[in-house]
C-alpha cells in the first residue's frame, strides 16, 4: 500500500535520476519492515540499499525466466 504512493508521489526525482531512486524507496520500505516486523533487522540504510539492489537483481532474472515467448 504504502510503496505505490511512494513511486507516484516521488515520479519527477525518479525520472531525473533515470530510475535509480526506486532503489531509494525499496530501500525506504525495508527499513520500515524492519521496524513493523519483529526478528527482522537491518543495521543500516547502506545496508537496506545494498539488499534493494540485490532484489532487484534477484526480481529481473526471476522475470526473465518465468515469462512466457509471445509468439
């Protein structure tokens, strides 16, 4: 709920900075997990910004490999 508002709010910085601000929010919101959810932690924002990162990483090969050939 709170990440799409975030991305609509936050769209002219995410595409002066061509994209790379979504890292940013992903960062942003798994900072807040870690205060709502007990036995999650993360120690820092360089931390929640380098699992942001992995994420996305992790997000797009999963994509690529689970999509259908549009034929």
């Amino acid at each position: 709920f709170v990440k799409p508002i975030l991305v609509i709010l936050t769209l002219p910085i995410t595409i002066v900075t061509l994209g790379l601000f979504l890292l940013v929010i992903n960062a942003f919101i798994i900072l807040l997990a870690d205060n709502l959810i007990d036995g999650f932690s993360v120690s820092s924002i360089w931390t929640a910004i380098l699992f942001s990162i992995l994420l996305s990483i992790l997000q797009s090969i999963l994509h690529s490999l689970l999509k259908e050939d549009k034929k």
